[in-house]
C-alpha cells in the first residue's frame, strides 16, 4: 500500500464527482446536504476515506457514514457501504439517498453517465471492475422512475 498523505485522500473525495452528477463536488453536494461533516482516513490493506455527516431522514435525525475507497494511486474512487445510524443501506436506498443529496444542491442525476465503462452509475466515481448495466436492481431502478 502506498502512503498518501490524508490532506490528499480527503481532497480526492470533497474534489471529486460522481459521474452522473457532473459539475457539482462532493464535497460541495454534502455540504448543503449534511451538518456535523467529519472525513477520517482509515489506511488498512487498502486506503477508505470515511465521512460522516447528520442530516434529517423520514423527518428524524440520522447520522449517516459513506465509506469511500481510495484507487489507483489517488486518481479515483468508489463508495464501498452507507451507513444510516448504523444500518448498511443496498444500492437502491444508497441511490435515494444520493438523489435527495443532489436535489438539495439543485442538481439532477444523469442516468446517463459519461464513463465508457458504465451506462447508468452514480454510486462512485468510475465503474471499471463494475459493470452497472448488467444490474437489474440499477436497470429497476431507473425503469420505476420514467414511470
């Protein structure tokens, strides 16, 4: 494992994007989402970078961690697991709750990302080792919402 300083890790997570959502920061999409905003870098086997943040879910307070895993030497990332007071969420709580993220700062999710590798992602910032179009539940997903 490669040693990157934190300040780094944390940078490629807050100036990154999430390919269906060009044009908006993470970090700027989650700070007019959450309070408390709090970003901790877990160096294992690999390098996560964990942010935690409150924001109000189903009108209750909630604490929410979206654990990002850092790839190819800082050039890109993937979120690995979201947390709502403690509870893993499956892809399409973790994509409603990235929807309601996006509305907030106004933005809207492309179902239609750029990256060649991948149709429809907006769970992480490059797809490559995850071929989205093939997942029924994304495919679901997006059927359900053209309804």
């Amino acid at each position: 494992m490669e040693n990157f300083a934190e300040e780094d890790c944390i940078s490629l997570i807050c100036n990154g994007e999430f390919d269906a959502l060009p044009g908006y920061s993470i970090g700027e999409l989650f700070e007019g989402f959450f309070d408390n905003i709090n970003y901790n870098v877990i160096k294992e086997d690999e390098i996560y970078v964990d942010f935690t943040g409150e924001a109000t879910c189903d009108e209750k307070p909630c604490l929410v961690l979206i654990r990002f895993k850092v790839e190819d030497g800082l050039e890109n990332f993937e979120i690995v697991e979201v947390k709502v007071n403690g509870e893993i969420l499956v892809e399409e709580e973790i994509l409603d709750l990235l929807e309601d993220i996006a509305y907030v700062a106004g933005a809207v999710i492309d179902d239609e990302c750029d990256d060649d590798d991948c149709e429809h992602c907006s769970s992480h910032h490059h797809c490559h080792d995850n071929d989205c179009e093939d997942d029924e539940d994304f495919d679901d997903y997006y059927e359900d919402d053209e309804e």
